[in-house]
C-alpha cells in the first residue's frame, strides 16, 4: 500500500493567478520539512501535449528527461522542488480521452457503452493515482483552468471521487482565488470568492483551505468571513500577496502557516521545515551590486512566457555571479543590417534561444555575426547553435550557400539536415524519421548524453566529460562540412557517445572571449539553488565583458 497523501489543487475567480507558483509553493515547503514530494498537473485542453502548441499563445513548451513535451508550470515545479519531472507530471484531457479511445478501439470496455463518467474520469483517477509510490509522501495535483470552465468538470469530478476513496487525512483540497480592494471603498471584496467556493461545492468539493490573491495581506476580518460564507476553517484561509521576488512565495505561506495547516488536516510528521537556503535565495537575489544586459534574438519575444526556463537560468546565472540580468528582448524579424548597431551595440552578451521555422532567420544570422566579430559573449542554444554553424559555414569558411534544410529544403550545402535514419542511443533502435509525417513526436526529445572534448571551453565551463542534456529538434548538424570548418577554427567540443551527432561547437578563447553553442536546452535544468554551468559562465563573461 502507498503512503502517499494527496492535495489537490485548483482555482478560482480569474485564470493567471499563479496557482502553478502557489503549488510550487507549497512543494518547496513541505520538502524542506524532510518530505518527499511531487507535483503533477492536469490540463483541460484537448491537445494531447503542448508540444503542437503555439508558443505565441501558450507560452514555453517544457521538455522533461523521459521527453515529454508538457505545461510550463512543469519547468516551476522542477526549479521549486529541484526533483525532475516527467511525463507521468502532466495530463491535458486530450491525452486522457486519447488513451480512453485507445481502451474502447481495443475492446478493453467489453462492449459497455464509454462515458465521461466513470470511465473518462477513472482515466484521469488513474493518472493521478500513477503518481502514489511508497517512496512519495505528498503529491500535490494542481487542476488547470478555472473552475466554472466546462472543460474542467470531468477533471473536479476525479478529485471529488478521489476525497473518499483515498480515506480520512490522505488528501485534501486547496482552492487559490482572487480578494480584490476596491480603494474607493477602502476594503477588500470576498464575494468572487463565496461564489467560486459555491461553484466548486455544487460540484460536491468542500475547499479545505483557501488561499487569496491579493495585493495586501488580507486583514482577520476578511478572512473570518471568507472561512464563515465558505465553510472552511477560519486558520485555513491565508492571503498571497503579490511580490516583487517569486523566491519569497514559500516563505511568504510558510509565515502565513499554510504547511502548519496542511500538516494537521494530513496528519503530517511534525517538523520545522529548513527554509535557510530559500532565504539566502531571496537575500542574494535583493542585495546584486552590478547588472549585465543580454540581448534575447529571437521569435516569440512578445510573450515573455515563451522563454519563461531561458529567462529564469539567465537569472540564476546572474544571482551566482552577483549581477542583476536584463533581458532586451530583440524581434529578429525587425533586425536588419542597418538597425544591428542601434540595438546591439551596449550589450554585454548574445544569445539566440530555439525556434522553429525560417521567420527571422536572417536577423539571426546577422546577429551572430556581430556577436562574432565585435567579440560579444554570444551563446546560441539548438535553432541558434545552428544559426552559429551556418553563419560561420558562410562568413568564415567561404560556403556562401549554406543553410538549414528546414529553411531552404533545395540548398546545395545543407549544414544543418534532417537525418533520414537516425539511431537512438537511449532506445538502441534505429529508426527512420519523417519530419512531414506527423506534427508531434517526430523530435529528438529529452535527455541524452554528450561527451565533451578535452580541453574545450564546454569541458572547463561543466568540469565533466559526460553530460546529460534535453533536447527538442528535428535537425543535426551535417558531419560532412565538419573538417571544412574546424580547418577555419571552429571547435566542435561536445559530441553524441558513438561521436555521431555534434551536440556542442564554440570558438577558441584566443579567437573570442566566449563563443558557445549546443544542440540541446540546457535552460530546462537550471535551478535557483543550482544555477546551470552554462548560463553562469555565460553571464561571467557578460559581466567581464561589461567591464572592458
Ligand atoms: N528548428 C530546429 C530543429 O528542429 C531547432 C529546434 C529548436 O531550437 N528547439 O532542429
């Protein structure tokens, strides 16, 4: 039998009100009360995976090590409680009724007729179930969309079934809403939240906690009226005021008592949590004496969500280094030649993240070569090491017509190519791979290792030879040109085990103070208590750089 407790997690009034943060929160908490803890989250939308999805709309999509394409709250999850996520983490209805249909295709429902309930909500009861390990004390499961959405319902149902059939003390329920202050009446207003409670108890689940948004901590008096019009304890309602450092939010709701509370209606051993390194988080990043200004070129770079792990490792990298990070987010598609100077000169480093498709790509390739020849810290990652390869191909090595097969199928030197057989060095298997075929899974997906050579700049900045890393690409790069470019001084430093596919390239120190580039995304694992080598060495030399 399991001894996992569950809490269940959802939210009210308003979307974006951080309930992803809020469980993350909650996580880093109570696992800094010596328990083991996991998150999952559960997405009402029918794609299957976000991983077809428009970054535009939905923001990052966030790869685990198992590969999954998942929800960005995952990448919150993994920085938070520092333990890695997988694919059994996120669930969207789409890959629930995907697997349900499957069930039925296969005769598995014995002819019975299929139905939401039960057995689309057994589905996801399951799912969630799948998490429960005798190594797992608390698995908190944070409901996305807002309750009142329609396609939320099957999902509240599961959670409504679960409350009983887990037993007394193994789950709970907490419910994350806005308190609104309306200045001209000088208070705060808790009837969007009686009426987002009234919804969830009309769907049968009773709120065991509740916390507010809110811009100021909530005064005992509102709180005693939202625990009396919601039914919920008056010590279970706790405010979550808006802060300028998100680090602060689980000492925030530990102040508040919040684990207290949790560790009482579970039944949770009794422990003090450490939460020193969170606050030694929050004072390094409050007390940065210099900045550093890095240049994002990219794509999708008017929704900041859509490098939401970038732009936390640029972060972690500044904190390590004791610089504040600002980002110039910088549409590639608007920088041509004559506007490069205006936008990048002042800059203390480069960086070109992954992107898909050829929108762009010449404000790109622009930029790196500024980056190359104005000796700017430049770091590309996957489409922007591959932006590096290319540029170099054309302005170094004199292959004025290399390209990307994914930009210009019809190229005659194809630097960057699709590998038509490819060999999976986790599987074993060779496969063959047809990037037209079908739209999700045709990627190289999550982590695989790299080995790096002697003496490169990759090996000194990692102190390793072997690293493990997450990717997300259809191109290579095209081993044919390798000798070519290396001759012009291009080091290729970080390599796929059997030496197949080049994962790292960057340029000699002596040619430029910090030139890097990777096939993977090596944002994904960067954590706050343990800021990615990568993004630390890169904004060292930002820092350098800045200096003269
Ligand atoms: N579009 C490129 C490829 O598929 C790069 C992908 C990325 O940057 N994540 O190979």
């Amino acid at each position: 039998m399991h001894k996992t407790k569950f809490i269940f997690v959802t939210g009210g009034v308003l979307s974006s009100l951080g309930k992803g943060l809020a469980a993350a929160s909650i996580g880093a908490i109570l696992k800094s009360r010596g328990l083991k803890v996991s998150i999952q989250k559960l997405d009402p939308y029918l794609n299957v995976d976000p991983g077809t999805m428009n970054p535009f709309q939905h923001g990052e999509v966030y790869v685990t090590d198992d590969g999954a394409e998942t929800d960005l709250d995952l990448g919150h999850y993994e920085r938070y409680l520092g333990v890695p996520m997988g694919r059994i983490n996120n669930y969207t209805a789409g890959r629930i009724y995907n697997q349900v249909i499957a069930k039925e295709r296969r005769g598995e429902y014995l002819g019975g007729t299929v139905q939401v309930i039960p057995q689309v909500t057994d589905e996801i009861k399951a799912a969630i179930l799948s998490l429960a390990s005798p190594n797992l004390d608390v698995a908190l499961v944070e409901v996305g969309g807002t309750v009142g959405d329609i396609e939320s319902l099957p999902f509240l149902e599961a959670i409504r079934q679960l409350k009983k059939e887990l037993g007394p003390f193994n789950s709970l329920y907490v419910h994350l809403t806005l308190v609104p202050y309306l200045s001209t009446s000088g208070e705060h207003k808790s009837k969007p939240t009686q009426h987002s409670v009234k919804e969830l108890r009309g769907i049968g689940i009773q709120p065991d906690i509740i916390i507010g948004r809110c811009e100021e901590p909530l005064p005992a008096d509102i709180k005693r009226k939202i625990a009396l019009f919601c039914n919920v304890d008056e010590d279970a309602v706790f405010s979550s005021v808006t802060v300028k450092n998100i680090y602060e939010v689980p000492l925030r709701f530990y102040e508040e008592g919040v684990d207290q509370k949790i560790a009482i209606l579970l039944q949770l051993p009794a422990q003090n949590p450490n939460l020193t390194p969170w606050r030694r988080l929050v004072q390094v990043s409050e007390s940065l004496q210099g900045q550093v200004t890095i240049a994002i070129v990219g794509k999708y770079v008017e929704l900041k969500e859509s490098y939401k792990s970038l732009h936390e490792a640029l972060a972690h990298g500044g904190l390590v280094n004791g610089v504040r990070v600002n980002f110039l987010y910088l549409n590639s598609e608007e920088l041509i030649e004559k506007s490069l100077e205006k936008h990048l000169r002042g800059m203390d480093g480069i960086l070109i993240p992954g992107g898909f498709g050829m929108r762009g790509v010449d404000g790109k390739l622009l930029a790196v070569t500024y980056a190359r020849e104005y000796k700017v810290p430049f770091f590309g990652i996957c489409l922007g090491m591959q932006c590096m390869v290319i540029e170099f191909a054309r302005k170094v090595a004199g292959l004025s017509l290399a390209n990307s097969e994914e930009f210009d199928p019809d190229c005659p030197d194809k630097i960057i190519y699709l590998m038509s057989t490819w060999y999976d060095h986790r599987s074993g298997r060779q496969e063959v791979r047809d990037a037209h075929s079908d739209l999700g899974g045709t990627m190289r997906l999550g982590a695989y290792p790299c080995r790096l050579e002697r003496g490169s700049l990759a090996q000194h900045i990692y102190g390793q030879d072997l690293i493990h890393e997450r990717h997300r690409h259809r191109f290579e790069f095209n081993n044919k040109y390798m000798q070519q470019l290396s001759e012009r001084g291009l080091v290729f430093s970080g390599f796929s085990p059997d030496g197949q596919l080049v994962e790292m390239v960057e340029l000699k120190l002596k040619d430029h103070p910090w030139f890097v580039g990777c096939q993977f995304h090596p944002e994904f694992k960067s954590y706050p208590m343990a800021p990615h080598p990568l993004f630390r060495d890169f904004i060292r030399a930002a820092k350098e750089y800045s200096r003269g």
